[in-house]
C-alpha cells in the first residue's frame, strides 16, 4: 500500500515539475544549403551592413530593433565619426546563431555579442 502511495504521489506530481524549454533557435542553413545567421540591430538608429556571401560583399540596412537572416560566415559594420573617420569592423559569425549588434557611444566602438 506505502508503495502504490508513493508512486501514485510521484505520478501526480510531474506534471507540476517544470520543464526547461529552449526558444525557438534560427536555423543553420536556406533551402539552398547556405549557411545564415541572424543579425539584430540592437541600436536606436538605421545601420547598414554588409555580409560576405559567394565570395561578394553585399549591403544590408537594418532598421532599429530589426534583425535579418544573413548568408555567409563574416559581416562588415562602418561608422563615420564627426571628424569624418570611417571605423570599419570585420566579424566573423557563424551558421545558426544569432548576433546583436549596437553602437557604443561612450567606448567609441561597435558592440557585438550572441544574442540571448
């Protein structure tokens, strides 16, 4: 009888435990086999991109708390500054992960970091 208790509490009580659920997770490859990553601009303002895909760079805009699906393996970021300098960045990303990307004001540089 203890047992039958104690493994009908046991059964009543899983539906109770909480699972561990993972979002949804982007996908590693387009339906022609290119690999894609997600790009979020995770900036107040536009931004213009470029991701190197078949061995060619191509622009992207990106609006502010947009993201978009990429091909290719880098991304190229610039920004030009007041004085008129151009810093250009080269980032490496990989297939199926997601990236943010921000402008620091503050460190005068480019904030790119998985995006959660």
């Amino acid at each position: 009888m203890r047992k039958f208790l104690l493994v009908w509490i046991i059964f009543v009580s899983l539906p109770i435990i909480p699972t561990t659920a993972k979002g949804q997770q982007p996908p590693k490859q387009n339906r022609t086999g290119n690999s894609i990553s997600v790009i979020l601009n995770d900036s107040t303002e536009s931004m213009t991109i470029e991701y190197r895909s078949d061995s060619e760079w191509r622009q992207l805009k990106l609006e502010p708390g947009k993201d978009a699906t990429v091909q290719g393996d880098r991304i190229r970021v610039a920004k030009t500054c007041e004085d008129k300098a151009v810093i250009t960045v080269d980032l490496p990303i990989q297939a199926g992960k997601k990236y943010r990307l921000a402008w620091n004001a503050r460190s005068s540089i480019w904030d790119f970091s998985p995006a959660q």
